[in-house]
C-alpha cells in the first residue's frame, strides 16, 4: 500500500520531468509573464526582490496559458494539466465550473478536456485560477495521479534565480487560496501542496522542497520527510516536505499565513510559505543522512538555484476510486524577501 508520503507529493515531479528530461514544444508568443527583476546573485541585502507575480491574463491570452501534457517552451507561467495522454486537446468549456471552485469567469475563460459539464475544467482570469479535478472524468493516462499545476520554469539555468548567496534572505511564495469542494471515496485521496524545485549548481542534483497545505488526512500524517520520487511516471528525485506549520524544521509560515488544515474552506485564505538558508540546510542534511547515495550533493544553500516552483493541487485514485477537488488561487508571488 502506498505511504501518505508517496501520495501527498508525487505530482510535483510528474510536472516538471520537463526540467530534468529537456523537452520544448513550439507555441506562440504572448504576455503572460511577469517574472524575475534581478538575477538575486550578489544581490543588495536592503530591500526585496520580487522573482514572480502572476500575470494577468485576459480571455485572449487563456490558450497560451493553459497546457496540456507538452513541455514547457520557456520563462513563462503556465496551468498544466498532467497525465491525461499526449494526444488530448483541451476545448473550450461552456458550463460553469464555478460551483465547484467558488470562482466565476467571463464566457471564454475556462478549458478542459471535454466539452461535457461536470468534468475537469481549468478557469483562467486576470489573476484568478479555478481548478476541478474529477478523477473519472477523465481517468489518468498512467497510473492514478492527477494533477493540475499553475507553475513556471527557469528552464535557461543561467537566469535561475540562487536565493540563498545573501544568507540572512528568505525565500517566499503567498497567494490567496480557498478549497469548497473536497470528495473522496474509496482509495482515493485529494490534496494541495506548495513546491520549490532547487538545482545543486555543483553537483547537479536536483530535489523539492514541498509544503502541504491542504489535506483531509489530517497534519499529523506531514511530519518533516525525506521521499523519492518512484511512481509509474517518476523521475527519481528527492522530496523533502512537511505541513504548513510551526513544528516543520525545514520552512515555516509567513506571518499572516493560514496554516495546514483537512477541512475545505469556501472563503479565500492567505497562504505564504517561506524558507531560509538556515532550513534550507537542515533539510539538506537530512537528505543526505536519509539517502547516503546523494553525498555528493551539496548542504551549502548558496549552491543550490531555484529551476522552477509551483501550485498543486491532485488527486490521487486507483482503479475502483473516484476523488473529486476544487479550488481557486489568486495573486501568486515569489519573493526574496530582506533582512
């Protein structure tokens, strides 16, 4: 049986085996990106640097936005649906998914991967995402994963962002969140976590650092873990990961963050994960005590680059399961924040 680990932060690595295996796809160009105003290496101590803020995407803007299971082309925000098979096109969705999400968009803002009512459905509008998973409609392409991530990639390393050179900043990600809608029956499982993909510069390891933030299994099941990633689509990398609490030792809350909960919430709630040179460190060795093969990679946080992060939410269901999740997020940020 699967460990609530194995569930809780597969996804993440599904998503980005576009980072780790190279892959590009062609797509037009739009303005959708509002990222990166400073390499953040050398930086000024003083004052803070804004890596990301979501962009504001109007109806024009929603197909260059939303992706199904290609590769990302470049430094650009996307919603990507995951595992449903290369070869589905996402359409236009006439219904109205807002009774699932608690967001309601103008007519031409909202895809899936079927024109019928009620099936997963993703809405895109200034800067707002609605997100609805059901697991039925469709099932996975490969085994019992779905997850549908807001994300971006610094897929030129060159350009990623290494946010612990001043050792005393700490890295942030907030946006507001709320989660109506939360089903599960059978095996099935639903959630919401938070990611950071970090590069080791030298020895070219890569690993997550996670936050669960929305779990019905409660938080007592996301202590501070090491994990590999090793489902069907796996890549093999490291998770570390932990709640959104005061008892992780690896990142903690912001100060006006709503904390962890297993209860859906219909009202949106602030979330800010933040993470420090200090945390950043302990996690790494605890990752290298956990897996001894990975003592080539480095426990100096200054090493390490940040390649890519993201929003998750999934659903986890193997065959004779149905899990059903609905969300909204707005207003995402990426900070390197002062002293």
């Amino acid at each position: 049986m699967l460990s609530v680990a194995t569930l809780a932060l597969r996804c993440c690595l599904f998503l980005a085996a576009s980072l780790v295996i190279g892959e590009a796809f062609s797509q037009s160009p739009s303005a959708i990106s509002e990222t990166i105003t400073s390499s953040a290496q050398g930086d000024d101590e003083s004052s803070s640097i804004r890596l990301f803020r979501q962009p504001d995407i109007t109806a024009r803007d929603v197909d260059a936005c939303v992706i199904g299971e290609v590769q990302p082309q470049s430094e650009r925000f996307y919603v990507r649906l995951g595992n449903y098979g290369k070869a589905t096109p996402l359409v236009p969705q006439a219904w109205d998914a807002g009774r699932f999400t608690g967001l309601q968009v103008p007519d031409g803002c909202q895809r899936g991967l079927s024109p019928t009512a009620d099936t997963t459905a993703v809405q895109v509008h200034g800067r707002e995402i609605g997100i609805w998973i059901d697991s039925d409609h469709p099932r996975p392409s490969t085994g019992a994963l779905l997850p549908i991530t807001p994300a971006y990639w610094w897929l030129d390393m060159s350009r990623a962002p290494v946010p612990f050179m001043g050792p005393a900043r700490e890295l942030s990600i907030s946006f507001d969140l709320r989660v109506p809608t939360s089903v599960r029956e059978g095996k099935a499982e639903v959630y919401v976590t938070a990611n950071f993909l970090f590069h080791d510069a030298r020895s070219r390891q890569s690993l997550w650092l996670a936050a669960t933030l929305f779990d019905p299994r409660g938080e007592a099941s996301f202590p501070d873990t090491v994990h590999v990633d090793d489902w069907e689509a796996g890549t093999q990398l490291p998770i570390l990961f932990s709640a959104l609490n005061s008892k992780s030792r690896w990142l903690h809350p912001g100060p006006d963050s709503t904390l962890f909960t297993d209860q859906p919430f219909t009202d949106y709630r602030r979330i800010e994960v933040r993470v420090t040179a200090a945390e950043l460190r302990v996690a790494l060795v605890a990752m290298r005590k956990a897996m001894p093969k990975l003592a080539t990679a480095s426990e100096d946080p200054r090493d390490y680059q940040l390649a890519h992060f993201n929003i998750n939410p999934e659903v986890f269901a193997p065959t004779g399961s149905r899990g059903r999740l609905g969300l909204s997020i707005r207003n995402v940020r990426v900070e390197l924040l002062a002293p």
